[in-house]
C-alpha cells in the first residue's frame, strides 16, 4: 500500500512476531543492564569461581546492554544500521560471556537473538 503523502513511499508493517520479539528483547535488555550496572557485586557473589576481572566484564556487559537497547529502537525505525550493530554487540556480548560464564552456558544469549534475524530477514527490504 502506498503513503498518500508520498507516493515514492511504501506502507511498512511490521510482522507482530517481529514486534512481540522487539518489545521482549529490549525490555531484557533495558532490566538486565540495569541489573548487570547496579548489582554486579551481588552476581560476583552469586556465582562462584569468577575470574579477577570479572567485575570489569560485568560492567562491560551492563553498557553492551544499553548499547543493545539502542540498537533495537534502530531496528524499531526501520534501519539497517541498526540491525548490523545488534549482531556486532551480540558477537561481542557472546565472547564476553563465553569468558565469563563457560562456553555451555552462553550459547542460550543467541536464541533471541537468531529469531530476531530469522524475522528481520523477512523483511529486509523494509529497512532503510
């Protein structure tokens, strides 16, 4: 369907599997980074046999987090620079986990996030 205001431009909806996983996603994000940002010594001592640089790598991961929340209204608004910059955080999020946690426990930070590119695909040419 056409915009009535520009025709050039065509009407994007967005799927609502898109959408729901939108909203949960950044809903994790935003309440694990706050988590991660103001509780990390509560994790330190939730989770034994940390390495030493752990409380930097929490850290770290709190601000990916914000960094995530952005990257997701990006791709709310259609950008395909939002996109890339998900799955670079997403990259960088999974080695920092793998380091942190153990390899076996990080892979389940990529289920999301392979949906979330599953649906987007389907879309692809929707996204300026």
């Amino acid at each position: 369907m056409e915009n009535p205001l520009n025709p050039e431009l065509k009407e994007r909806k967005r799927h609502s599997c898109l959408m729901a996983l939108l909203i949960y996603l950044g809903l994790s994000a935003a309440i694990g980074s706050i988590f991660n940002l103001l509780g990390r010594n509560q994790v330190i001592r939730i989770i034994p046999d940390l390495p030493p640089w752990a409380p930097t790598g929490i850290l770290a991961i709190g601000l990916l987090g914000t960094l995530t929340l952005g990257a997701l209204i990006a791709i709310w608004y259609w950008k395909r620079w939002g996109v890339y910059a998900y799955g670079s955080i997403m990259i960088i999020a999974l080695a920092l986990n793998t380091l942190l946690l153990g390899i076996e426990r990080s892979w389940f930070g990529l289920i999301g996030p392979s949906l979330l590119f599953v649906f987007i695909l389907r879309q692809w040419s929707d996204y300026d």
